[in-house]
C-alpha cells in the first residue's frame, strides 16, 4: 500500500509484507516529489545525506532482519506492521528493522497488524456452504471488532433460486453476501472495489477458492491451487503462510493458512454481542438481568425463535467449559494441567502431584551416581 514516505537520515518507514524465518520483506513507501529528475534508482538514493526518494512506479522492497535492540526488549514484528528503517543496502535489497510504529488493530490468528477488515469467503457448492461452520467463522471474524465482509464464490454451481433462497437467509443473519464466480469471473470487479485501499485480511475454510480469488484480483500472483477431496468434500490446504499482496487499485490483501474450525476464545458473557441478531434485538429492548447469558433467564430480550439461536446456545457451552477449564487452570490447587496435541487441538489433564510419578533429570541421575562413587573411595 502505497503512502507517504518519511525521509531521514538513513531512515525509512515501510510495510512489512511477509516474515520469513528470522527475515522480514519491508515494502518502502514512496511519494511523488516534484524534483525533475526521475533517473535510475541508483541515482537518486546516493549524492545527499538526506535521503529523498522521488521514484514512483515500484516501491523498493527489502529483505530486514530485526535491530538486537528489539529482539532484547521483546518487539515482535507482525506481518502488516509499520516500521522504521535503517542503513539501507541498496545494490543488495537489504536493511534493518530499527523500531516498529504503533499498530492500529492486532490480530492473534492469523498474526496481521493494521488490518481494516476481513473478507470471509465461502463456497455455495464443492464444498457445500454449511450453515454451522459459517455462522461459526462469522462469529470468530465479528469478534476482532474489523469489518467483516462476506463473499460467497462458486455461484455459477447453484441454480437463481437456490442463490435467492441462499441470499434471503443470510440477510436474516445480519449480512449482505456478494456472489461471485471466479471461473466465470463474475463480481471479482465488485470485489475489489471493497478492498481498495485497506488491509483486508482474507479468511474462510480450505477449498473455497481463496487463492484463485486472489490470483483473479491480482494478476501474476500465481499462487498455488487446491482441489475439493471427494471423499471428505472439503479443500486441501494450499496457503502455508501469511502474506500481503498489493492489489493494482490500491491496498492490501492478506492471504491467510485456510481451516475448517476457527477457535471461539470469547469470554461467555460478550459472546452474544457477535451475533447481529442479538444486537439488533438488545436495541430494541433489555433483558431483566444485566448478566444475562440468552439461555433461561426469565424476561429474556434475546431467546427467542431466531435461526441461528441454537448455534448461540452450542457456542455459549463451549465458551463457558473453556472459561471454567482456564480458571482452574490459573488456580495453584487446581488438579488439572494444559497439553497441547498439536494442529491447534488440546486438553486438559490430571496433574501428577506425586514426585514419584516425575521422570529423574539427567542432571541428577549424574549427580547421584558421582555421590555413590565418591563414597565407595
């Protein structure tokens, strides 16, 4: 995304567009001088010490690494972040991450800073649209306070009326989809148009046709393409990374590692506030208790015969075992312990309080096989 440049001695402010290992791709931004000459880039990053920059077509991109400095301090640097810097190489595109500007907004999963909005994309057919995994992506993307688009690709698989009936059902949920085609390339126009000059972060389950949208809204971009399995209906995972690709009309995208189940880590009590329906009822009217969680409590606002109630109530159990998982586990006498299984997954256990249950160290099995031969001697 292109912006202002700061110019300094020795210093720049630039995007950073990927993190690969311990380095960092940093997109410069550039502005428009009104200086004459415009010769190679040679040119114009040398002579002065003050360094200004007047080259306008491609913003340079570096390969950083990390000041020690904020390594020492703890900074970590995020994919969209904004950052300074410094002694730039030029004949080998590289520099130094000097200091990391303030963010606007922080996204956990996917690591994403700045971010404005999220395009939530979804196929109405191979895979089918299936209404409990959307509502629960919809309320993941609601709980990160961006905007949250919904575009739903494929739609040249689904009959005029299926895509009405689609259509009317999600406009029930509190949100307007955009149909497109990528093979057909329908809509992609419309699609951009909502992306022009933002960060958008793209998020949705595997196979949907995330890459090729971005493939279509960004030409030469090339990224790799999955297939629907037939045996389980859904996609194989093709994004292994988060990158941001600029977008010809201005901005940025952010193409994210696809999954099927997207965590819900919303305390109980503000889950209700990620569903519009919800909201669209409590500004209408209060519930009696201030407290109030949507399940029995008497003289309710919200419970009522609203569609995705039951995903509400389904999501509200999970949300309060895993607060209650997390309270024992903060408490010192709690008998349970975290472990993680890996792919995202974990469970809580029973601790083993006992020592005699604990594997010796190797440090002491050392330690006491010196002592017994020193007493021997």
């Amino acid at each position: 995304m292109k912006g202002e440049v700061i110019s300094t001695t020795g210093q720049l402010v630039g995007t950073v567009l990927a993190v690969q290992a311990n380095f960092y791709r940093v997109q410069l931004d550039l502005e428009d001088t009104e200086t004459q000459g415009r010769g190679d880039t040679e040119s114009f990053f040398s002579a002065s010490p003050r360094l200004t920059i007047s080259v306008s077509s491609t913003p340079p991109i570096l390969l950083c690494t990390r000041r020690t400095r904020l390594k020492k301090i703890g900074q970590q640097v995020m994919v969209g972040d904004r950052v300074v810097v410094e002694e730039p190489d030029w004949a080998g595109g590289r520099g130094a991450i000097a200091d990391v500007l303030a963010r606007q907004t922080e996204l956990d999963r996917p690591p994403i800073a700045n971010a404005n909005q999220i395009l939530l994309v979804f196929a109405v057919a191979d895979p089918p649209l299936e209404p409990y995994q959307l509502s629960r992506f919809l309320v993941k993307a609601e709980s990160t306070d961006l905007d949250v688009l919904l575009c739903l690709n494929k739609s040249d698989l689904v009959s005029p009326e299926e895509q009405q009936q689609i259509n009317d059902r999600l406009l029930a949920w509190g949100y307007q989809p955009l149909f497109i085609s990528v093979k057909n390339q329908l809509n992609i126009d419309q699609a951009a148009k909502h992306l022009s000059n933002k960060i958008t972060v793209i998020a949705g389950p595997s196979g949907v046709g995330k890459s090729s949208l971005i493939n279509a809204l960004i030409p030469n971009t090339n990224l790799r393409v999955g297939e629907v399995s037939g045996k389980l209906a859904r996609g194989r995972h093709t994004t292994r990374h988060v990158e941001l690709f600029e977008l010809p009309s201005g901005g940025l995208l952010a193409d994210t590692p696809g999954f099927n189940q997207p965590d819900l880590d919303c305390p109980p009590e503000e889950l209700a506030h990620y569903f519009p329906e919800v909201r669209e009822r409590l500004a209408g009217a209060n519930c009696r208790f201030s407290d109030c969680l949507h399940r029995d409590e008497p003289d309710c606002a919200v419970r009522g015969n609203w569609e995705r109630y039951q995903h509400y109530l389904e999501f509200l159990d999970e949300a309060i075992a895993r607060q209650t998982l997390l309270n024992q586990q903060a408490d010192p006498e709690s008998t349970l312990k975290l472990k993680t299984k890996g792919k995202g997954q974990s469970q809580y256990e029973p601790k083993l309080e006992s020592k005699k249950y604990r594997r010796l160290s190797r440090r002491t099995q050392l330690q006491a096989l010196q002592d017994l031969y020193q007493d021997e001697e």
